[in-house]
C-alpha cells in the first residue's frame, strides 16, 4: 500500500484521525475534540461528521465499535476506531505536515530549501 497516495488529508478528515488517535469515541466526542484540536477552526455539523465516517469506514481507515451504554437503557452506542492503515496513514500526514512545516521555517530565516 502506497501511503502518499492517500495524502494529502483534508483539515477536517486529519482532524478526525488525531481526535481517534488515543482510543475509540463515539461522533458526538469526535465532534468536541476535533473543535478542541483544530482550536476552533473546524467545526464539523453532524452531517458532515457521519459522512466522513462513513468514507473512513469503506477505507479501512477506522472501524466501528459497540461501546456499553451510559444510561442503561441496554442500547449500545457506536464509537469508532483508528485501525492500524488509518494509523499509518496519520503518521505519513504528521511526517509530511513536518516536512512542510521546516520548509517554511528554513525559509522564513533565510536558508536555501
């Protein structure tokens, strides 16, 4: 699998992926997170959050998990996880955000890049 095929990630769908990072969330603290993460510039509707999961989904690049309700109501919520190629494909965005990022940094002091 050529991981820079899949790069580079949209804000939103990067954003998704860090939020999904540390362990599984459900859409609703997805949502929180990835406002949280981005410091505001993304804020993703409900629509738009359950679409990119969906296209996440059919990618291989998260997977959906049961988690137990809260409320006890016997319900399972769905909560999503980062699979290992949703993984992979976050840390070749970091890596090529990094490179991006020390471009700039070299040229706004003066280096040849």
């Amino acid at each position: 699998m050529d991981l820079q095929e899949n790069l580079p990630l949209t804000e939103s769908t990067f954003f998704i992926l860090l939020s999904l990072a540390p362990g599984a969330k459900h859409g609703y603290a997805i949502m929180k997170d990835v406002k949280i993460l981005s410091e505001g510039r993304v804020s993703l509707s409900t629509g738009t959050l359950y679409g990119a999961i969906k296209r996440l989904l059919d990618q291989g690049w998260i997977l959906r998990v049961d988690e137990p309700s809260e409320n006890g109501n016997g319900r399972d919520r769905k909560a999503y996880l980062l699979t290992q190629r949703g993984r992979r494909i976050l840390e070749a965005e970091t890596v090529r955000l990094g490179k991006l990022y020390q471009a700039a940094q070299r040229r706004a002091i003066g280096e040849e890049v």
